[in-house]
C-alpha cells in the first residue's frame, strides 16, 4: 500500500543532458587528431594538444560551429551571437588535462544557444519539450572497467576519444515519465541524423545523463546512459528506488549515480558537484565564437528537410496515415528506406506496412539497425513483387522476410530452395479440402450453419500446407463443396 500511495503522491520530473558527438567531423574539436576512432588500438589518437601538454594552443573546429548552427536552428533556439569557451576544472582520469574546454551559463557568460523546443507525442498526447541550452565541448576519454564499476581492481583509460566534438543539449526538467525520455531522445536522435551532423547508430555517439526527482526528495544525477531502452529501463528503477525509500521515510540525498545495465541497478558513485566545485574561468587560448546575421542565413539556407516537414510530405506524396510518418521518420535510415523501397514499387502503403511490422519486429530480434540490415530496398520490394504475382501468399512472406533478415539472401533463392512457392493448382486444393473434410466431419456439419467453422476448416488446409495454398481459393473451394452439402450448389 505505501509503494501505491507513493505512486500517487510523488510528482516525478526528469531533465535530461545529452551528449551528441559530431560524427561528421573529420578532426577533434580543437586539434588535427583524426576523429575516426572507434576500429583503432587504444591511446593511438593523441597528440599535444588534446593532452594539454605545456606550450601546446587549441584552434576550433570551424566546422563544429557550423553543425551547432543548424542544430541550434532545427530546435527553435536562440542563437548568442558572441560566446567564449571556458575552463570546467576537475581532476578525473578520463580527462588528461584535468580541464575540459566547455562553455558557461552563469556569471554573465552564455553557451552557445537557448530557449529551444522540441515537440514529441508519447502516451497518447503531445507534449513540448523545452531546451534550455545547447553548448560546444569537447568529449573526454573513454574509462573500462573489468567487471563492474563498483567491484573491479583496476581501470583502463582509452584517450582517443578525449577532445572529439560534442554539443551538450540540456532540457528542461519537464519530462514526466521514462516512456517520454526515450520518445523524445528517439526524435532528437532523428533531427541530428537528418541534419547529417551525428550518426547516433555509432558507439558511443549520443550519451545521456539523467537528472531526476520526486515531490519531497533530491535531485538525483545517473551518468552516462547510452541507449534508448537503457534511459528507459535506468529511470524506471532510479524512480522505483526513489519513491520506496520515500516511502519509507528516508531522504533522498543529492548524488550522481552509475548505470550497471548488466544488472539494471543503479550504483552511488559521488555526491552531486555545484557549479563552485568545477572553479568554471574563460579559456584565454580560444578567441570569442563570433557569429553574423549573413552566417546564420546562409547555414539556415543549406538546412535539409527535417522530420516534422518529412513525414508531412509522407502524408500527402504517398498517401500514408499520420501514425505511419511519424513511425517512418522517426529514423532518417528507416525514411530513406521506405522512399527508395516507394520508388521501386507503386504501393507505399503496403511498404509503410511490412516495413513498421515485420521488418522491424525481426530487426528489433536480431539487435540489429536498419542501416545494419542484410535487407535491402530491392529485396524487399522483390519479396513483394512475389506476392503480388501470386508466387508466394502473404502468410509464406513473413517467413521469407525472417529468412532474409538473417542471411542476407534474396526471396527467391529462399523461395525455391525451402520449396515454399504457393500451391495454386484448384486440382491441389480441392483435394487437400476432400481429405480435411473427410477428416472433421463435425466442424463440416457446424460449418453449415457456423461461419467460425468455415474459418476452421480453411485453416485446417493452411495448417496441411504450411501456409502455401491460396487462401483466396481454398476459401472458395471451402464454400463451394459446403454448398454442394445443403444442395445449392
């Protein structure tokens, strides 16, 4: 009764900052190392700068600048005009210079942009999702751990990923429930991949942490979230943990808190910083982020179509339900695969279809993306083409689609070699419908006045064939012979 009463009671508010790499980028924020890290030995892409070694001068990435522009403008933000990059100090081992070049919001500086806002739709109603800032930092190194982090003996430090692009997009704390941070992560995720500037699908590429609290507690910091159903899963315990020490009486203190996605638990690691603990002072190496109302324009002017405006144009250029779009657009690789799957075939309602339920659902099984798919558009509109002819029912398709998801091979390699082509033959089925017949004879007598038992015995056909008879036929044949029975054939 107290857990529920609890659930009653505590309001629950969760902000979230995310941390996007800037995957598009060919070098590290502030020096020429090669971000293109990940298939590399560790501490193999460093150099004085990205080390801090003494005498060594950051130079910005001018293209960093740019992509934050356009993120900054596709979520409605307020561009500053004039920042500076400032100094987080803290001393911890992802970190080689014991700085990080970030930005500031307090004091009188300004990070890069503000005020913006995204609009999701989760549990049935939409709901505006307030930015509140958007900073240029860079990214630290990568800690490992052998085991788990509260138990192993030691841990490993990979630096190559110290000084890679990142934005820090910072909401609101105005998300209410774990359903509505992953809808909106899943959208944030959608616009930086159409605006090209973050490839979230790559390792490591779009982190989160999670701040949450209840009505009459602390608020509670978990780091490092790195995917979707993980943000999910992390802050349903963290409430769940939350509300029954609530419940108990005790308080919740302030802290920063560990994901173990091994054993879905949150882990104390600190007490939560302020703002004081990292002694936050300009970086005097960078010059001022200078930005003109001409620059703006013309980054404004070279923007691509985002996924609001795309699943608009789904709506009306192929005819699909609102649903659908907003499904289709939720991935920029999940939307170009539905459009080159639409130019190869003239229904795109029947793509939008085998696409959001079976593909994805055999995708989601084998853990796998859809820019990761063996499935291609050409394979899959040809697994469609078979249906169309009548080589294969719909029922055999799903079957074949599984198949391909998880080779790789073409639908009518399958087809043939699995001996799966539809049996069309009226010869065929009659008899397959004499023998199903002749083996039920009750279901026959109730099917003469039973519509349910109809569907019986055309399912007992499906059933001998493994799905490959016509169901268009066998239901006529089905009929015809009932027909025949009560002499008004």
């Amino acid at each position: 009764m107290a857990d529920v009463k609890a659930t009653m009671e505590h309001e629950v508010k969760i902000g979230l900052e995310i941390h996007c790499q800037l995957t598009n980028l060919k070098t590290k924020l502030f020096c020429g190392c090669s971000a293109d890290y990940r298939k590399d030995p560790p501490n193999t892409h460093l150099c004085p700068v990205c080390l801090g070694l003494p005498g060594s001068l950051p130079v910005l990435n001018a293209s960093a600048v740019e992509d934050a522009t356009m993120v900054a403008l596709a979520l409605g933000c307020e561009i500053q005009k004039l920042n500076y990059s400032y100094r987080k100090n803290y001393y911890y081992p992802d970190m080689p210079k014991n700085f990080q070049i970030s930005q500031y919001d307090r004091a009188g500086a300004v990070p890069f942009a503000v005020k913006g806002k995204v609009i999701i739709r989760a549990e049935d109603a939409s709901k505006d999702i307030h930015i509140t800032r958007i900073q240029i930092e860079e990214d630290p190194g990568k800690l490992s751990y052998l085991g788990t982090i509260d138990t192993s003996p030691y841990t490993l430090v990979d630096y190559n990923r110290a000084g890679i692009g990142l934005l820090e997009i910072v909401t609101e704390p105005v998300l209410e429930s774990p359903q509505q941070a992953r809808v909106f992560l899943q959208k944030l995720r959608s616009i930086l991949e159409h605006l090209g500037v973050s490839d979230g699908g790559l390792e490591g590429a779009m982190r989160c942490d999670a701040n949450i609290s209840l009505a009459g507690g602390k608020r509670v910091e978990v780091k490092n979230i790195s995917s979707f159903k993980e943000v999910e899963r992390a802050l349903s315990f963290e409430i769940s943990r939350q509300r029954s020490l609530l419940a108990k009486g005790v308080s919740i203190s302030m802290e920063t808190r560990h994901w173990d996605d091994v054993r879905r638990v949150t882990v104390s690691l600190r007490t939560k910083e302020e703002e004081h603990d990292y002694r936050y002072f300009p970086e005097a190496d960078l010059v001022p982020i200078s930005l003109t109302e001409e620059y703006l324009e013309a980054i404004r002017a070279k923007m691509p179509e985002l996924p609001d405006a795309r699943a608009e144009r789904f709506i009306k250029q192929y005819g699909l339900p609102e649903y659908d779009a907003g499904v289709l657009t939720g991935e920029k690789g999940l939307a170009d695969f539905f459009e080159e799957c639409a130019r190869l075939y003239e229904r795109p309602k029947e793509v939008s279809n085998w696409i959001m339920t079976d593909l994805l659902r055999w995708l989601h099984e084998e853990d796998v993306e859809i820019g990761e798919s063996k499935v291609l558009p050409a394979g899959l509109v040809e697994m469609l083409r078979l249906i169309g002819d009548g080589t294969i029912s719909g029922k055999i398709a799903k079957t074949v689609l599984r198949e391909m998801v998880k080779t790789g091979r073409g639908p009518r390699e399958i087809v043939e070699e699995r001996g799966l082509l539809r049996i069309a033959s009226e010869k065929q089925v009659r008899a397959l419908v004499d023998r199903v017949f002749e083996e039920n004879p009750k279901a026959v007598q109730d099917a003469l006045t039973d519509e349910k038992a109809v569907h019986f015995l055309v399912g007992q056909v499906m059933r001998l064939t493994k799905g490959k008879a016509d169901p268009e036929l066998t239901n006529r044949i089905v009929r015809r012979k009932l027909a025949e029975r009560t002499g008004k054939a």
